[in-house]
C-alpha cells in the first residue's frame, strides 16, 4: 500500500476530509484547518494525493486508484464529510460511491473542472509524459510550485505549504510532484455522480465566481443550483477559508 503524508487534527465525528487539487499539497488547507477548533464538530484529515508532497507516488493514476489510496488513511472511520478541491473533488466522489471502503455523508466538490477539450487533454497527457524540471535555486523552484498550484499571488514563496511542495537535489530544487499525475484524464461526472448518490451521499457542486476552470453552465448540466461564491477565484479555500467552511456547514444543516 503506498504511503500518505497525513495531517490530522480534532477527535469525534463527523470527520472532515480535505482533498487538495493538481500540484498542491494537504498543507494548502491551513487557513481552514486554523478555524476547525472552533468551528468543526468532529476530527479532521488532510492527506497529500498520491504522487504529491510527502505521499508516495502510483504506478498509475485513475480517480479509483487515488480514492483507494485515500480511503486507506479513512478506512476505520464510520461518518466522513469530503472538502475536495480540483482533482481532490473528483476523489471524493469516487469515495462517497462506497466503492473504497469509507461511509461517506456527504461531498463538497470546490472548483472541479469538469469541461475538458480534446486539446487540453492532449496538453495534460504531454505534461505527464515529460520529466521533472530542477531549477538552481529554491526561489525559481517555489515560483513555479505556485504557479503548478495555481496559487500564485495567494500563497507566500516561503510559507509551509511552499516547503512541502518541495524537494532538494543534488543538482538543485524541484516539484514534490509526480508528473505522470497530469495523465489522470477528464472525469467521469455523471457516473461518478450516480454511484454517490445511490449510497444516499448529499452531493453539492461549487465554484469561485472567477473561477476560469469551472463554470456554473458546466456545472448546472450536472447538478441542480450548484454553488457560487462570490468574487472567489479558483482556489476560494484558499482565498477565504471562512466562507469554504461556511458552505461545508450548511451542507451538513
């Protein structure tokens, strides 16, 4: 079984899992985490994805092989909420199909792409066939971990979840990224979407008003009234935690 890097914190249920998306680490969910003492009724878990950070990578990527990883940190739990974003939203309704283990109660996927032209999956499947890049220093090498991430102008180029996001080498700084991740295709929503709400799961789509990567058109095909979060970019959780969690909350009533 491959090893995840796994933060957790709070005890009880329900238990919050938090998925991060493409080329971040779990250590993007700190400012969220940072009001779950106060706020969250239960214990949280923020995994790095298989191939990301500190979690050891896959043979192959597909949204089943990363949910059977996940599920591994989640198995012994009975009643488990998932906050994923991007590629970790796909994950947690790959959980919720009951498929992997977890009981799941409910998902809040943030920001999924869920529109992809053939082009833009021949780009990705071209990224995950290159070799990783070192940069000469960790500057060049934090910039473009941020740019990978999509956090750019959000996140510092020296904070934690920076760190994480990063290897030494003997010849200078990379990505703690396993390329061949980019190869994990579009998703399959609808069906994805069935098999979670056959267990029952309550399934809600949301996306950053100014999200480039996620339209509400593309998600009201998918879902009735999907969520949008005004003024919010892609990574809203990062943008403003506060009003991420407020969202998870009332998904839970």
């Amino acid at each position: 079984m491959n090893g995840l890097r796994v933060r957790r914190g709070g005890s009880g249920g329900p238990t919050l899992l938090l998925l991060h998306g493409l080329g971040a680490t779990g250590g993007v969910w700190r400012g969220l985490t940072g009001l779950l003492d106060d706020r969250w009724p239960g214990g949280w878990l923020a995994p790095d994805l298989p191939g990301h950070g500190g979690s050891d990578p896959l043979p192959r990527y597909t949204y089943g092989h990363l949910a059977a990883a996940v599920a591994s940190a989640v198995e012994d739990t009975e009643d488990v909420v998932v906050l994923g974003h991007s590629l970790g939203g796909v994950v947690g309704l790959a959980l919720a199909s009951g498929w992997f283990g977890p009981s799941v109660r409910a998902v809040c996927g943030l920001g999924i792409k869920v529109s992809w032209t053939q082009e833009e999956l021949a780009k990705s499947s071209a990224i995950a066939a290159k070799p990783a890049r070192t940069f000469p220093s960790r500057a060049e090498a934090a910039a473009r971990c941020l740019a990978v991430a999509g956090l750019t102008g959000l996140v510092a180029e020296d904070a934690p979840e920076v760190d994480e996001g990063l290897v030494t080498r003997a010849d200078g700084w990379g990505l703690a990224l396993d390329q061949a991740a980019y190869g994990v295709g579009a998703p399959p929503m609808p069906g994805l979407l069935a098999a979670a709400r056959a267990t029952g799961a309550t399934l809600v789509l949301a996306a950053g008003e100014r999200d480039p990567m996620c339209a509400e058109q593309d998600l009201a095909a998918l879902v009735d009234a999907p969520v949008v979060l005004a003024g919010l970019g892609h990574n809203a959780h990062v943008e403003s935690p506060e009003d991420v969690l407020d969202l998870v909350l009332r998904v839970l009533g």
